[in-house]
C-alpha cells in the first residue's frame, strides 16, 4: 500500500511540474494578461500598452499596481495638461478669441485633477467602487473642453494631449473596474 501511496504523490508531482512547465512554455505572464485586458478595451491599444511598458515599476505588477500606476498616470499627465494650458492662456501673444476657450480647459482639467485626487485616496482606503465612478466622470471636463473650440471655431491644440489624457482615464477606469467588480 505504502508504494501506491508513493506513486499517487508522484504522479501529482509529475501533473504539477507539468502544468507549471507547460505555463511558463507558453510564456504567459499575469502582468503582461493584464494589460492586454485592459488596453484591447480602449481607443488605442498602442498607447496603452506602451504607455505601461514604459512605466511598470516591476515587472510581476499584479492588477492593483496597475490600478495604482494609472491613477498616478493620469494625475501627471492631467498636471501637465493644465500647466501648459495655463501658460498659453497667460502668455501675451495667445489670442483673445481663444483664451475663454483656454480658461474653460483650465478649470476642466482642475476637475479633472480633482476626481484624481479623490480616486486615488478612494484607492488608498480601498473603496473601489467610489474611485471607479470618480474617474468615470472625469472624461467629461475633456469633452466640456474640446467642445469650447470647435464651438468658436479654433484649432484645438489640445486634442492630442486631450486624447492621450481620454486614454489614460480610460485604462484607469477599466483597470479599477477590475479591482471593484
């Protein structure tokens, strides 16, 4: 009996070398599953999955690291975004017809900044579902924003940054909506 016993252990042995080997043949990396979820759901996966190669602090990020790391993706890039904002719309040579448009953006992205601030301490205290509708409503200031240019019929200089910054809140929202749900 003992020797049955032996050969059953074995043979678990053998079926878990197995599936850990065929996992690791097939390259799966949780991290790596992760954002290809998260970016196959947004407008441009490209930018997604670049902007988090580029910024993975480690590189077995688990799906509250992503969380956490497009929180703080946004939060820079809506920093950013309002700066430079802020600068032309101060700057002597920016046209009166545009800086209402501009001062409409700047308060947009302080909401923006804002719903961040709250997401992340939403974050922090572990209340997802919270941060989640947080960061959905940050899209939109966006929007309120782009839509000030084409309404006085200017170029929005802003669109790339605006798209970028849509993105990022995108993956932000998915991303915690992994985390809530």
């Amino acid at each position: 009996m003992p020797s049955l016993l032996h050969s059953q252990r074995n043979f678990v042995v053998f079926i878990v070398f197995m599936l850990l080997f065929i996992h690791s043949a097939h390259g799966i990396d949780p991290t790596q599953e992760w954002i290809d979820k998260i970016c196959f759901q947004t407008l441009n996966y490209g930018f997604c999955s670049k902007t988090f190669e580029d910024n993975l602090k480690s590189p077995s990020t688990d799906i509250l690291g992503l969380a956490e790391l497009t929180i703080e993706l946004v939060l820079k890039n809506a920093t950013n975004t309002f700066t430079y904002t802020w600068t032309i719309l101060n700057s002597a040579t920016t046209s009166p017809k545009v800086k209402p448009v501009l001062a409409g953006c700047v308060k947009d992205y302080q909401t923006i900044l804002k719903d961040f601030l709250l997401a992340s301490k939403d974050f922090t205290r572990k209340r997802y579902k919270k941060m989640v509708a947080r960061e959905s409503a940050a899209v939109k200031p966006i929007d309120k924003c782009e839509s000030g240019f084409s309404h006085k019929s200017s170029f929005s200089f802003l669109g790339e940054r605006n798209e970028q910054l849509r993105i990022l809140i995108s993956m932000s929202v998915i991303a915690g909506g992994y985390v809530a749900y």
